[in-house]
C-alpha cells in the first residue's frame, strides 16, 4: 500500500470530495483532515498521475455561493438515518440501494401525486418507458461525453453453447458488448420516441422512470446517494417563450408545495456535477445563463439534497435527435423529481411518527393504513 498526502488549504466541499473515488480505481480509500487529504494506493498504481488528477480536482473545488431564489427556514429537530432506517419505513437494501414498507410506499404515491398536481393543468402526454436504453440513444444524449462516470451498461452472455458449458461462476461466462444501458437520466428515453419528427404544437410530456447513476464506490453510506431510483419528470418542447414559462410556472408551483408542507428548503441556481476537467467550462455557462435550479431539501440544519432539477436546454436535444414542433424554433427543457429523496427528507425533518405529519400528508395515508400494523 501506498500513502498519498495531497496539502489542503480548505476542507473540500461535499461535491468535490464525492469525486475523489473517480479519479483512479486504485484508490483503497482515503481520510480527509482541514490540512490535508491522505489517499491509501495499490502498490501498481501510477502514485505521479494520481497526484497530478487528485490536484486538479482539489483546485476545482469552489465555494457554493449558488444563487438563491427562494428558501424557508423553520425550527426542526433533524432525526438520524438509523432513526430513519430503524422504523422499517426506508431499508437499505444493497449498497446504494433501498426499498420502502407499505408507509413507504403510500408516502412515495402521496409525493408522486402531488408532483402530478402541479401540471395539472397542462395538455400533457403520458408515457411509460421501458428500463433499458439503448446504447444508441445514450451516445446522441452526449451524457457518455460530459459525466461518463455515472454510467451502468448492461451486457448479455454470448449466446454459444461453448460460452454455457462448465461455468458455475458468472465471472466465466463471455459477455457480448454492451447494446444496452440503465439510463442516468429520466428523459432520455423520450428523445428516442420523438427522433426525426414533427409535433404539430408546444407539448409537455409526462412519465414516472427508473434511473440509475453510479454514485461512486466511496459514497453509498449517505442514504440519499442511490445507484436506483425513481423520477417524475415532466418534458416540455417548443418555442423558448413556451419552455421557459413552463419551467418557472412549475418552479413557483414547487415552491408553494413544498412550504405547504413545512418543509426546510432552497431553490437554488445549479450546475450538473462534471468530473472531467475539460467539462467544467460547462459548469460557469450553466450558472451564468441560469439554465438548472435545483430544490434542496434539508437534511439537518446546515446541509441540504438536491430533490429536483429545473433545466433549459436549448437546442442540445432537438438538433441531436433532430425532432421540432412545426414552425417553431425548438428547444426543450426538463423538470425532474426524485421521489425517494423527497421521502427521505420528508423523514429526516418530520420523524417517523405518522401522527407529527402535515395535515395533507395524514389525510393521504390513514384511510389507506386500515390494514397495516402501525
């Protein structure tokens, strides 16, 4: 084992520290003081190289002064993930990984219909997308060229009988090359649908999806980090007069739900987390044109999870997959909301006890808990 100092002239911030496991599979782990990051190494690594990428990455590391655009602070007493964990409503499944109880489940419904509510006055078009995405369509996405290290390919046996014979271990078996994928992102799958067409009119599409992001091998202890989960996203194409007013009527909307709930929050000006330091020009055009708000929901009284992401896009998507609504200058944009977040948050600021809930919450759940053990 190899021992790395890296001098520190801050604490890294959150979203930079999350990175480090990206740098190099051949970082064991790695402890972090206010003066230096101490990364332990396998003896094969190239210690130079990792030294020069894990320096880059500190000096990438800025202070989130993010623009904040609306925020509601009130007096919480935050309870523990184990507290979470230990009333059987939120359970860890695998790393990064969780599954939900019958309360879970009704709360995950309640957040999902109120999600729904907010575009209920939209001509909407629902769909319903299968899991997989097609290799295809992730590389027109040009996610693969500016966060490739999120992604989860899935790859098939080869179909021979010589590949089947004698292979009691997975790890024996030949794997064809990856056709497909588990998409990082809930809209994807709708880009592919509309390839090479026309709408007749500014449409908003709706769907509930499962998406699948690696997080990073250091970071499953945080239970809100998760390789599995699931997204209401709403799409809106059409002329950017149209997007953009969709996304800030739905943003206000946001707003309103969440303080109807008494929930601690910020809706912030935002940026994706890029790994690859030739991508993080992105990350200054992104704030500076305001093209992603996220909603941060409170976890404990100084650190917040980003619940949802308010996006433009522009022409990103439409020229890439070529689709258009006739006679308009087209572009897109997309909102998206991580349903299992919101339950976990909801959590840590509220407890587990149903009976401290929000009014609306309580009159969703009870009629539906007659047959559940409380």
């Amino acid at each position: 084992m190899i021992l790395l100092y890296i001098k520190l002239d801050k604490p890294l911030c959150k979203e930079v520290e999350r990175k480090i496991g990206f740098i190099s599979q051949y970082i064991i782990n790695y402890t972090i003081n206010k003066e230096q990051l101490i990364l332990n190494l396998e003896e094969c690594c190239n210690k130079d190289k990792i030294y020069d990428e894990i320096s880059k990455l500190v000096k990438s590391d800025t202070n989130d002064n993010s623009e904040i655009i609306y925020t509601k602070i009130y007096d919480v007493k935050y309870v523990t993930d184990n507290n979470i964990l230990q009333s059987g409503i939120v359970k860890k499944y695998d790393k990064g990984m969780i599954y939900l109880n019958e309360i879970g489940l009704l709360l995950y419904n309640f957040f999902d219909n109120c999600f729904k509510e907010l575009i209920y006055d939209y001509n909407l078009k629902i769909r319903k997308y299968p899991t997989l995405l097609p290799i295809t369509t992730y590389k027109d996405t040009n996610y693969l060229r500016s966060s490739p290290q999120y992604a989860i390919l899935c790859k098939s046996v080869i179909e021979d009988m010589e590949n089947y014979k004698d292979n009691t271990n997975i790890e024996h078996y030949k794997l064809a090359p990856a056709l497909y994928a588990l998409s990082p992102s809930a809209c994807f799958h709708l880009y592919e649908e509309l390839r090479n067409k026309e709408l007749k009119k500014n449409t908003v599409f709706t769907f509930r999806q499962n998406v699948f992001r690696n997080e990073g091998r250091f970071n499953w202890n945080e239970i809100t980090r998760m390789r599995d989960y699931n997204v209401r996203e709403i799409v809106f194409i059409g002329d950017y007069e149209f997007v953009n007013s969709v996304r800030e009527n739905i943003l206000h909307r946001t707003k309103n739900l969440v303080e109807n709930l008494g929930l601690n929050y910020q809706i912030c000006v935002a940026s994706d987390p890029f790994t690859i330091p030739k991508m993080l020009k992105y990350k200054k055009i992104q704030i500076a044109n305001k093209l992603k708000y996220e909603i941060r929901l409170n976890v404990s009284e100084n650190e917040r999870v980003a619940c949802g992401s308010f996006n433009l896009h522009g022409y990103n998507f439409s020229k890439s997959f070529n689709f258009s609504v006739a006679g308009q200058d087209t572009v897109s944009g997309c909102i998206g909301f991580g349903i299992e977040r919101w339950i976990i948050c909801f959590l840590k600021q509220y407890g587990c006890n149903k009976n401290k809930w929000p009014k609306r919450v309580k009159e969703y759940i009870y009629p539906k808990t007659k047959n559940i053990n409380n």
